[in-house]
C-alpha cells in the first residue's frame, strides 16, 4: 500500500533562532524560486496517490512570498484525498491577511503557528522576532477565513525560567482558544548559538516539575495528552500527520534535508542546497528488516495515548508481546510506569518524561 | 658446536620505567645489525602490544647478539630482559641470576629512583658486575656529573667508565657495547661438570608446547638428552633448542656459559618453574642451583562474566593466559551477585591490571572484576584458623577471635621537600614508622611497615599526588600481624551485595563506609526508582546515601528525520544497559565493584 502521508520541506528562514538545529538557510528570493521549482520537480518523480495528511514544515514556510506560496499550494492540491488534514508551520512576523486567505483557497485546514512563548524578553534571548500582537493578529486573520484548527508550538526550560512563566504562556494560550499545544523542553543542541554563546537549560528536576505542571494543568483545562509533547481539545484535533510517524506508518518526504518512508525503506534527502539544486536529492537509504522494524514499532508507539496494541504488534512480528515481555512488563507495572489493559499497553502520562529508560526496557531483548 | 666462553658476555639492562631501557636494547641490535632496521619495530624486545603501550616489559626475553669488539675478537652477547616492575621482582631476581653483569641505566634528568635501587641490590645480590649507563644526556635537563655523583654517593659504584649516552639518538651506543666487552666477566662454568641450567622464563606454544629459556651454568645441553626440572621432579626429553636472533635459531646443543631456549613437548606450564634447574637425567647434578622460590599470589580479586552466559570462554581465556603466567591462580567462584566466576591471586597490582586488561582486549570479553583482597588469616574462638582471601566469606563476627593481615616493608624514595605530605599520607594508611634517611642533601628514603590492604587501595596515586610526581616507592612483604578488622557490607535498595563487601579497619570503618557509599551514587545511574545505599557492619547501617529516581530521559521532539537519530540515541542506551549488571531490580555499572579503590580519600 502506497503512503498516505506527504511530508514537504522549506528550509528557508528570515531569522535563525539560536535554539534551532533543523535544516534551514537565509531566506533569499531568486534561491526560493528555483527551491520551489526543484522540490516540485521531486514531488513528480514519485508516483504520489491522494494522501489524508500533507505537512508543510521548515525553516519557515511562512517566509515564502504571496506568489512563490500560491505556486507551491496550486501544485499539492491535486493530492488531498477526501476527508484530509493539510497544515502548515507558520512565524507570526511573516504573514499577512492575503497569505492566509491563500492557505483557506488552497485546502489548509490546520496551521501550527511558532509562538514559543508570550514573555517578549524571552522571545528576544531565543532570537525571535515576532510580538505578541503578532500573534493576536494571526489568530483574528485565522479565525477571520474560518481556520480554525490552529496550534501553538510553545518551549520551556530556559535558564531562568520558571514554572511561573509556563503558566502565563499556558494561560494566553488558552485564551486565544487554541485547539492543539505543543510544549518543547529546551534542548542545547550542538552547532547552535546557544550551544556557543554556552546557554544552559533548566536541570532535570526542575524540567520535570514544568511538565508534571503543564499535564497536571492542561488536564484541568479539558485536554487530552496524547503524545510526550502534545495535546489536544479532542482525538479530532490530534494531529494526524504526525500520528503517521509515531505510529511507524510510511509517508513521502520532499525536500532539502527531509526523511521519508516508502515500501519498507527508509530515506534521507541531502542538506546541501548545492546538491539539492543538482536534481540530487536521496543521499541515504536503509531497509528496515524485521528486527529494525519492532525497535521503531516499539519505540514510536510508546510515545502516544494509544501506546502498544497487542493485536497489530502479534501479527506484524509474530509473537505475543505480553508473553515476550512477560519481565519487563511486570517490572514496569509493579514502579507504575506503564498502563495495560486487555488490548494496548501505553505509559502514563507523567512518565513519558522517562520515555527512553522505558523504551530500553524492551529493546533490549531485541 | 659451543663457544668459547672467553667471548661469551651474558647481562641485563636495569632501570626504572622511562629510563630508556628497551630503547638501548633496540639501539644495541640496530648496531649489531642483529635486526635490520627495516624490520625494527620501535623496541624489539617488547613483544605484546599492552607492554609496548604501557612502555612496560612483562615477558622476558633472550637474544643473541654478535659483536666484532675493538680487539678484532667476535663476542657472542646474549641481552636477557628483565620485567621492570616490583610485582614481577623475582623474576626479575632470575633473569639477573643468568647473567654476569648489568647495564644500570639512569635518565640524566631523572636520577635514582626506588625501584632502579631495589633491582641494582637484586644485581648486587646475584654478585654481578654493574656498569652505569647515563641516558637521554641529549635533554636540557640533562645534568650527567650530578646522576654519576649521585650513583658513586648512594649505591656506591665507580663511574669512571659510565658511557654518557642518547638511546633516541643513538649517541654513543658503541661505548657501551665495548663496556660491555671490557667490564662484564665471562662465563666461567665447568663445561665438563654435570647440566646445571638456570630457567629463567618459559612461554606456552600451541604447537610445540612449553618453550623454555635457560642459562647453562654447568656442562651443556643437547637435542635427545633426557632432563630433570629438579625441584618439580619432572622428566622430559629435549625435542628442539637453540637462541634467539631474535629470531628463532635451531642448534643441536647449548654448550656452557650460553643462553637459549629448549622444547621437550611439556605440555603444564606449572611443571616449568622459574628459578627450577634443569639437569641431566641419566648424570644428574648432585644439587639445584640455589635461589629457587615458589611465586605465591598476594592479591585477590574476584572475576565474572557481564553476561553469565559467557562463563565458559572466560574459563577458556584464563586458562589460555595461565599457559604463559606461572603466577596467575584461579578457581571458580560464585556470587548472589554476579552469578559464576572466578577468584584470581596475582602477584601484585600491576600485575592483576596486566590480566584483566588481556582479558578484555586479546579475548574480547565484558568482565567484572570486584575490588582485589589481601590474605587474611582469620582465627576462630574454637581455635580453627581460617586462610581467607575473599570478604564475603568471612564469618559472622561472634564466631572470630583475631584476624591478622599481611604487612609490608614499603621504601619511598623522595626529594625531602614532600616527606612531611607523605608521612601524613603513610600515618594515614596505618603505617608503622621505620627509618627516614638522607641519600643525599636533597633527597630521602622513607621506610615504613604497612598493611598491604591499604597499598592496594589507592596508595600509588596519592603516593604521586603527595610529591607531584616525584615520589617513588617498593614494598616487600614482611609478615602477618593482628588488626582490628571488620566486614563492611554494602546493601543496594535493602539486599546485600556479597560482591561488595570488604574488610576494613574498625577505627576507619565510618569514615570508608561513608566514602563508598557516596563513590557508588556518582557511579550508579539515576534507575526507575530511588535506590538506597547503605554500608552496614554486623547489619549496622553506618552510612547511607540515595540513587535519586530518574526525572527526565526524553528526546522531547520527534518527528520524521529525527527517527534515525531517536534510534541511535537508544542504541546507545540499550549498549551501556548490556554492559551493566542487574542485582536485584538495580543496574549496576562495573566501575563500581571497584569502587572502592577509587575514593577520594581526604
């Protein structure tokens, strides 16, 4: 079966944040022509059906002109299946009411939207360059055209900062009626100016008392913790797209930089603009065998509300997984780590902050 | 046929560790052109690569060497390698016994160090002629008259003839080959006696079993003979020998004076015994040479398997190592802990290190080792002694009566400005002042008597940091004595690790309880749950600290590209999982069963 899923990437990006480590480059017009140009290109080379979800990420797809994103939506359009989720990453400096009445004329109906955080003076350390009025100004233009699916990408653990500070972020957030959080700790990255400028992140402890918060608070505000880091008003606001990867699902991925999985094989696209200008895109590729394949099943399901499914996990690998793990799940069990019932095992919401150690409990059979 | 022993010069190289001993050696077959230099290999003699690393000689080694000497006389020298550590000093104390002289070389920079000393008084007793050496006279800080100074005033030699050389360099190299020649007797056995040959080293082959190095003292020795090992009573007969150039030469015999190696399909290593002599069967010696000591172990530790699966190849591996290491003992053990090993006795620090390291890198094996133990001699209300060498056997504390300990005689060779630092530290480790004497105006000895449990833990380092570096220091065992000793258990999340456990002294017991137990909770990784430490004594909790629970191990982010790396990340996670340990529900790293050697004493 052919994926469902179209991950598309825009590297380009008017300002660098000093926390980021993704794949990006300066925002420069003629090199934003020819980018779109060649990713339209790639996008053809494969033999795409209709998908139920198309992500536009980055860099900032937003910093793309009126006319270089209306030649980038005309292309995808002919894609979306029926019943689909088509979103977009957005900074708030670079957009305007023309650009989003695009996003509603071309089928986007899910906008996740880069706020980081409502304290201005934070805003400025992270090397952002947007206000909270532009914020205020995307949120009215969204719900002016009747988009009304919007998230807000919010981080926290900079040195300095405290529990206090998530919660105002928390607090404006839900005034502006958001129907989907996504809350990031800080990560010091390597090759950031973080990492150079040696910008630390709050300790674990502290980190884990903001998250023990954010759950404990969200949940009081009527929200569903379904992944590590996100949560949403409703299972019709999850995002689905990205349920495609924790749920160890195939999807295309287009772009300088960007990863897809088709047909079994996993696939990394070059991050050189140069080779990328070359027609050159796939510079990786690995076929994940039975036993690559549990590690990913496991490790990505682990990451959601709807955890292991006995049923799905016995037929694609062939055994029983409460009789493999018999052990590990015990273990587990008895440090109320995980959750289990007749069908799904899934870790609690507190715990997924020690995700890892609990993924390793099992993987390391494999 | 034999050589003339009038052109025959057996001898050895001393010095201390970096002095520049297996360079020399090279330097003196490059000249010889014993070995092209094409095939020289920097240090020849150094065979296995851990000795070349740790620029250390553990195996012995003998070569031939011809020398056209500035008489016109072609001289036969054999250079016989000595282990340069005090852990190996009687082998060291063998090798020298095969030869007539020694070559005592001394960095220019450096000077006399304590262990050069303890081999120079090994040279002395084994009544050889010792010619100095003066090395690295190329450094700027080389100070050469000062160093002859030093040797005339502290061992006593006259150094007159000591050729002032750069090994590196290959400066002067010649003058101490005629040195040689001129200053070193030869070999003066009588050829027509009854075979009295030294063995000095031996090594297993695969093939053609037990290679044996000897010194022919009396007689000699041929291909067919039937021979006697006359302390270990066993016969054989010589299949192969000949010497080594360094490469391996067959000869039909090994006349009077010669060094060389024999074969006689021995198949026990334990049945060839450094000092042992080897005489004829058929006409045997009416007695052995004398000198012949057996090796007893003198440190313990306990060696598992990572993974209990892989008891079988460790048993393999040792017994392979055992082949060539008549020292090393072992027998197989069990812990709750650790499942199926083995206790292992060796020499000496160094030479436990030397094991444990072949282990992980020529057998590719993740082992445990728990931290090494004295002999303890444990006397019973009942008047049973028990010979103990593994703390968790010890008995309950109400059944003992004393407990003695092996003691040590340990010189510190130091300059006078860190004896009052060093005393503290030797008061520290309940030392029992001896003597403090000048060697000269600015350095001194330092002798004091201590418990060989306190040398082995964590002495040499503190020794180093005590004197930046500049201390160096012997010991020798001198007897039991009785102590106030104790069993020290550690308990993780509330179970006794019977791999843990030590014995330690009452009077320091708090103070190393509270030491290891903070060591293990930097060691031990945060687990799902908190896990206690505690020392306890006779099931007295004496210190505690917490493993709090892990808070935060989450790669928060992931999305499409970040799988690979997510991956990686818990491959390496999964990776330092397989080489932990679970005792109990805790996983503990194997740094910490040697914890102990490693705290930081203040």
């Amino acid at each position: 079966m052919k994926p469902k899923s179209l991950y598309l990437h825009i590297p380009f990006c008017v300002h660098l944040c000093h926390y980021c480590d993704f794949t990006k480059v300066f925002y420069n017009e003629k090199w934003a022509k020819k980018y779109l140009e060649v990713l339209i290109y790639e996008l053809q080379s494969y033999k795409i059906d209709k998908c139920k979800t198309i992500f536009i990420g980055g860099g900032t797809p937003s910093s793309l002109t009126y006319d270089q994103l209306e030649y980038l939506l005309s292309h995808l359009n002919k894609y979306l299946d029926k019943d689909y989720e088509f979103s977009i990453e957005v900074n708030p400096e670079t957009l305007d009411f023309d650009k989003i009445s695009l996003f509603k004329k071309y089928g986007i109906n899910r906008v996740s939207i880069g706020v980081q955080t409502f304290n201005e003076t934070v805003l400025k350390k992270l090397g952002r360059y947007h206000t909270n009025k532009d914020v205020k100004n995307v949120v009215n233009w969204l719900n002016k055209v009747g988009i009304t699916n919007y998230s807000f990408d919010l981080i926290y653990g900079l040195e300095g900062t405290s529990k206090d500070d998530v919660k105002h972020d928390l607090d404006m957030a839900l005034s502006y009626n958001v129907k989907h959080l996504s809350l990031y700790s800080l990560i010091i990255e390597p090759n950031t100016k973080f990492f150079i400028s040696k910008v630390e992140a709050l300790n674990d402890d502290e980190l884990r008392t903001i998250y023990d918060f954010i759950i404990n608070y969200l949940y009081d505000h009527g929200f569903i913790h379904y992944e590590v880091s996100n949560f949403a008003i409703d299972e019709e606001h999850f995002s689905k797209h990205n349920l495609t990867y924790w749920q160890n699902k195939e999807y295309y991925g287009i772009g300088l930089g960007a990863s897809g999985y088709i047909n079994g094989i996993r696939y990394q696209n070059t991050k050189s603009l140069n080779e990328y200008f070359n027609y050159n895109f796939v510079v990786h590729k690995e076929t994940i065998d039975l036993k690559n394949k549990e590690f990913e099943y496991i490790m990505l399901n682990l990451r959601t509300i709807y955890g292991i499914n006995f049923e799905q996990y016995n037929l694609l690998f062939n055994k029983n997984f409460k009789d493999y793990y018999k052990e590990e799940i015990n273990q587990l069990k008895k440090l109320n780590l995980i959750e289990i019932n007749e069908n799904s095992l899934k870790v609690t919401s507190h715990n997924l902050y020690i995700l890892d150690s609990i993924i390793t409990e099992f993987i390391k059979k494999l | 046929m034999s050589i003339n022993q009038k052109f025959i010069r057996n001898f050895s190289i001393i010095a201390h560790i970096d002095h520049g001993k297996s360079t020399l050696a090279d330097r003196i077959l490059e000249l010889t052109e014993t070995v092209e230099k094409r095939e020289m290999k920097e240090q020849f003699l150094d065979t296995m690569d851990l000795e070349r690393e740790r620029g250390i000689t553990i195996k012995l080694n003998a070569i031939q060497v011809r020398y056209r000497a500035e008489d016109g006389n072609d001289y036969t020298f054999h250079l016989i390698d000595t282990p340069g550590h005090v852990d190996f000093s009687y082998e060291v104390s063998r090798s020298l016994a095969a030869c007539e002289g020694a070559l005592l070389v001394v960095d220019a920079s450096q000077g006399i160090e304590a262990q050069t000393l303890a081999n120079v008084y090994l040279a002395l007793d084994n009544n050889l002629e010792i010619v100095p050496v003066i090395n690295k006279i190329d450094l700027p800080s080389a100070m050469p008259n000062k160093i002859k100074e030093d040797i005339e005033n502290i061992i006593g030699l006259p150094t007159d003839h000591a050729p002032l050389i750069s090994a590196k360099r290959g400066l002067n190299i010649k003058e101490v080959l005629e040195a040689v020649v001129k200053y070193i007797p030869a070999p003066t056995g009588d050829e027509n006696a009854p075979l009295k040959a030294l063995i000095f080293d031996s090594y297993y082959d695969a093939y053609r079993g037990v290679i044996v190095f000897i010194r022919v003292i009396e007689g000699k020795l041929s291909v067919g003979d039937k021979i006697r090992m006359m302390n270990t009573k066993t016969e054989y007969e010589v299949l192969e020998c000949g010497v080594r150039t360094p490469r391996e030469v067959k000869k039909d015999e090994l006349g009077c004076g010669e060094v060389g190696w024999l074969t006689a399909s021995i198949k026990n290593i334990k049945d060839v015994q450094v000092g042992d002599t080897i005489t004829n069967a058929q006409r045997p010696a009416s007695e052995p040479l004398k000198g012949y000591r057996k090796m007893n172990p003198m440190v313990y530790c306990g060696i598992y398997p990572v993974d209990n699966d892989k008891y079988g190849e460790l048993r393999d591996a040792i017994e392979k190592l055992q082949l060539n290491d008549a020292a090393l003992v072992f027998e197989p053990e069990t812990s709750q802990a650790l499942g199926f090993g083995f206790r292992c006795g060796f020499l000496g620090l160094l030479h436990m290190d030397v094991v444990q390291e072949r282990l992980e890198r020529e057998y590719n094996l993740d082992i445990i080792t728990t931290a090494p133990s004295v002999i303890y001699h444990v006397y019973l209300h009942d008047g049973t002694k028990l010979i103990l060498e593994n703390p968790s056997k010890f008995p309950s504390p109400q059944e003992i009566d004393r407990i003695e300990e092996p003691f040590v005689t340990v010189e510190i060779m130091t300059p006078s400005d860190y004896v009052g630092p060093l005393m503290e530290l030797c008061q520290n480790k309940r030392g029992i002042y001896k003597e403090l004497n000048y060697i000269d105006e600015t350095r001194m000895i330092l002798i004091y008597e201590m418990p060989l449990s306190e040398i082995i833990y964590d002495f040499f380092d503190r020794l180093k940091s005590s004197s930046k570096g500049y201390a160096s220091f012997d010991y020798e065992l001198s007897g039991y004595k009785e102590s106030k000793l104790v069993k020290m258990d550690i308990l993780l999340n509330g179970e006794v690790v019977d791999a843990l456990a030590s014995i330690v002294h009452r009077d320091q017991a708090y103070h190393r309880g509270h030491k290891m137990t903070v060591k293990l909770k930097t060691v031990i990784p945060r687990q799902q749950f908190e896990v206690p430490i505690q020392a306890a004594i006779s099931g007295k909790v004496i210190a505690r600290t917490n493993v709090k629970a892990v808070r935060k191990d989450v790669l928060s982010k992931c999305y499409g590209g970040d799988i690979s790396r997510k991956k990686k990340l818990l491959e390496k996670q999964k990776e330092g999982k397989r080489r932990m340990k679970a005792i109990g529900s805790v996983e503990v790293p194997q740094e910490a069963f040697m914890a102990l050697l490693s705290t930081d004493d203040e």
